[in-house]
C-alpha cells in the first residue's frame, strides 16, 4: 500500500476538513460508503478532489463534499474515480476521520 499527503483546498468537506487541512490518503484501500476519498473525474483528469464515498456506480463512486453548499462534486460532474482513502488529518488538528458528518 502507498500513502500520499494531501493539502485540503476549499470549503467542500467542511466542517470535516478545512481549507489548508492537511491529510493521509492511502492507495490501494478497500472504499465503504461514509469514507472520505481522493478522486479525480474525467471531465477534470488533471484536478484531485477530497469528497466523502456515497454510493458505487457501473462507472465509479458517487461522492459529495461535507458542504453541499460550497462543493463541486458528483452532482455536478458524475461519477468520481476513487484513488485513495483518506482515514487521517495530520494538520492542524491530527486525529483520525470518522464517518460522516450527521
């Protein structure tokens, strides 16, 4: 397994993660629904987003951010590749991540 630290931009995962967060994102993962992932889509193969695992499709994940207010994701852009899990924040408040925010 690879893992990978990956800087938060934007407010989509908040309250879950914040912009400038800092997190570890390990490849190779088994996903579930609730996790929080790295994806990337087809529209845009060079842009990697962190949204949180909602459903597999034939074609991927169906993933939303945390804010559905602030937030570009499978609403707008389809089904995501998922590339990674994400199960740690390591800056500023390092912490394991948990399921979704209810």
């Amino acid at each position: 397994m690879r893992w990978r630290r990956v800087s938060v931009r934007g407010p989509s995962m908040s309250p879950t993660l914040r912009d400038a967060d800092v997190v570890l994102a390990r490849f190779g993962s088994a996903v579930r629904s609730g996790d929080v992932v790295l994806v990337r889509w087809s529209a845009r193969p060079g842009q990697l987003s962190v949204k949180r695992a909602a459903l597999p499709s034939g074609t991927g994940w169906w993933v939303l951010g945390d804010n559905p207010y602030g937030s570009t994701d499978s609403r707008t852009l389809g089904a995501a590749e998922v590339l990674a899990v994400v199960g740690w924040r390591l800056w500023p408040r390092p912490g394991r991540l948990r399921g979704p925010v209810e």
